[in-house]
C-alpha cells in the first residue's frame, strides 16, 4: 500500500476543481464529496479530518477516481503519476537509451546514462533562460527531481517541479513550463535535423532559429556532450531520444497536440567541427545590436565556458536586478586564481552567479565585465554576501 496519508484534502480539492467536479460536505460535516456534474451517480468521498483512521483508504479509492476521470490505465505506474502529481504538480523530461539488441545485454554506458539527463537538463534550462518573455528568469535547479527508471529500455525521467499558473479567463491556457518544452523540444529537434556542410550558412540557420551556442555545445560540442557520447558508445546502442510528459491534472483542458510532446532522436549525431562553433559564436555576437555601460552594476550571470587561460565567457540575463531585454554574451578576462575557482564551481553545479562590477557592451561586440566582487546567485539586501 503506498503512503497516501501525506497527501493533503487540499491537493484533491484542486485535482477535482481541475476536472470540473462538484465539492459537498455531507449532513454530519464528517466527509468531502466530489460529484461528477453530468452524472450524479458517480461521486467520491474522501474524511475531512486527515488523520481520521478510513483517510487513507478513502485517499486510495481517490486516486483510483482520478486515474478514471482522466482516462488513464490503472495500473503502478499511473498510480505513481497521480501521488506525484499530488504532492508538487511536475512535468518529465523523459530520457530513453535503447541498447544494441545484437548484444544482449540488458545495460547501458554509465557515462551515457549520465551525460544525456545532465546535458539536457542544462540545455533546457539555459534556453528557458535566454528565451524571450519568459516570466521567470530561471528554473532553479532544486525544481528538478530524479524520478524511477521505467520498465522496457532505459529510461530516466526528470520532474520539473511547476506551480499552477493563474487563468482569469474560461479558455484553457497552456502552462508555462508546457509551452516551453514544446518549444525546447522543436527547438532541439532543429538543431540535430540541421546538416552541417557549411560552416556559414550553417551558423546563419542556428543563430536565425535563435539557438544559444551553449546549446549547440551542450549537444554537439567536441568535448563533454552528448553527441560525443553517443559517438563514443554507437556500437552499444541503438536509439537515443529525448521527450516530456506533462502533467495529466494541470493539463486537463488542453488539446491533444498541447498535451503530448515531440520524441526527439539525437542518438545519431555527430560531434560539430571547432570552425562551426566558432562561427556561431562570432556571428551570435554581432548579430546583438544591444548597447550596454553600467559602473559597480549587480549583474546576474550564467558561466557558459572557462578556457584554459583563465577567461570565463558568460550570459548576462540582469543588470542591478532588472531583466535585460535580451541575454548577451560578455567575457572576463585576467581572473584571480580563487575568483576562477569560484567561476568554476558555478560552471559546475548549475551556471548562475552573481557578480558586481563595471559591464561595456558595445553593439555587436562582446562585452566585457570588470569584476569587483563575486557572490553567490541571490544576494541578500540585508548582508554583504560578496567576496572580495
């Protein structure tokens, strides 16, 4: 029997709210009822004291209802989803590695099944970041969550923890966090479906479609990417793909297309020439018409690359914590050793950091950032947190 006692009356009053059922008490004030509004008949209880001793298997025969009304199977792994879903509604990043089939063998590369979930997850959150009008400037890395490996080929779901975003209308509306893995996974589906021929012309279709390079690298780059994985293990492996799968509550109102997700091969592709990333590169620069001079500004920062010379090439998102209109790139160069240990470490966990100093951006060139103090990704008002 699971552990449904945690799930909050709450969590299931939202659910039902979702669905468009109707909440009554009974005459004692002892149970909650939902009640389908096109046929009475089909109702539910639940006790409205949490700890009273039928809870949970009143909690058990709920969440049965909820898999019925939202036509899903009855069976664990549905039941799973729905518990899920209760306690923090959330989104997968779906991971599938399917191994060589000739083999035999009923595992995978540990450094494969480690790369893909790390490198996607860092290239959907530097694209939630950089992509335009988001509400959020970006998705804290606590809102991710490894989830149980499905059975079949290897799976590793990824839960992207989410809140319910007000509607003020009656229309249904797409969630955030669904319309951008919809547009995250269009977007990589471009990027490994582009041939690389010419490194112009392909550099011009990668920065029209506004890919990051640090997506590119994340996927293509000749060093610690996916594509060098896959390269790497082609011979162990039969398919590589990448997908999502929304939430079943939050989603209720939505379409079929809003809510199923694009499957994404990027098992079978090839690690980018050093020319192709450079030309990105150059040309994402220049095509930047921004313009930026700010003095010992507080200035909020993804570490996109740390070269061997000490210099840290970064995305700025916020100056003196306001949201630049678009994410550019700027470098800093001549780093102290423990300045670049610190740029590092970020590069390491999650990118973003926060640095004061003076920032030049001139249009379409690189701008430059003239540090003073480095601190951690939230400073407190009330506490001088930087470093010196």
């Amino acid at each position: 029997m699971r552990k449904t006692l945690a799930l909050p009356i709450n969590k299931f009053r939202e659910a039902y709210q979702k669905v468009g059922w109707i909440e009554h008490t009974t005459k004692d004030g002892k149970y909650i009822i939902w009640s389908n509004p096109k046929d009475k008949d089909t109702w539910i209880q639940l006790p409205k004291d949490d700890k009273a001793v039928d809870y949970n298997y009143f909690a058990e025969q709920n969440i049965k209802m909820l898999l019925y009304i939202l036509d899903l199977p009855e069976n664990d792994q549905s039941i799973d989803e729905i518990i899920s879903q209760l306690r923090a509604y959330n989104y997968k990043m779906v991971n599938r590695i399917v191994g060589n089939s000739e083999l035999k063998s009923d595992s995978i590369p540990y450094e494969l099944a480690t790369i893909v979930p790390q490198k996607n997850i860092e290239a959907f959150r530097h694209f939630y970041l950089t992509r335009p009008k988001t509400s959020m400037r970006s998705i804290p890395i606590e809102k991710f969550q490894m989830n149980h490996t499905e059975v079949g080929s290897f799976v590793i779901p990824v839960s992207i923890l989410v809140e319910e975003d007000k509607n003020e209308t009656i229309i249904p509306l797409q969630s955030e966090t669904n319309l951008i893995l919809h547009e995250y996974l269009t977007m990589v589906d471009t990027l490994v479906n582009t041939e690389p021929v010419d490194a112009i012309k392909y550099a011009q279709k990668i920065v029209g479609e506004h890919i990051d390079s640090k997506i590119v690298k994340d996927f293509l780059g000749k060093t610690n990417s996916i594509a060098k994985a896959t390269e790497k293990y082609q011979n162990q492996i039969e398919k590589v793909t990448i997908s999502s799968s929304g939430s079943p509550i939050l989603d209720y109102d939505l379409t079929k297309p809003e809510k199923e997700f694009k499957v994404v091969n990027i098992g079978k592709m090839s690690t980018l020439g050093d020319d192709f990333i450079e030309e990105i590169e150059r040309l994402e620069v220049k095509m930047d018409d921004s313009k930026v001079e700010e003095y010992s500004a507080h200035i909020d920062v993804v570490v996109d690359s740390i070269d061997r010379n000490g210099n840290v090439k970064l995305s700025v998102t916020a100056i003196n914590n306001k949201a630049v209109k678009k994410v550019f790139k700027a470098n800093i160069s001549e780093v102290s050793k423990a300045r670049l240990d610190k740029f590092a470490e970020y590069f390491k966990n999650d990118g973003s950091a926060v640095v004061r100093g003076d920032i030049f951006k001139p249009k379409g060139k690189m701008g430059k950032i003239i540090i003073e103090t480095v601190g951690p990704e939230v400073e407190d008002k009330n506490t001088k947190l930087f470093d010196r």
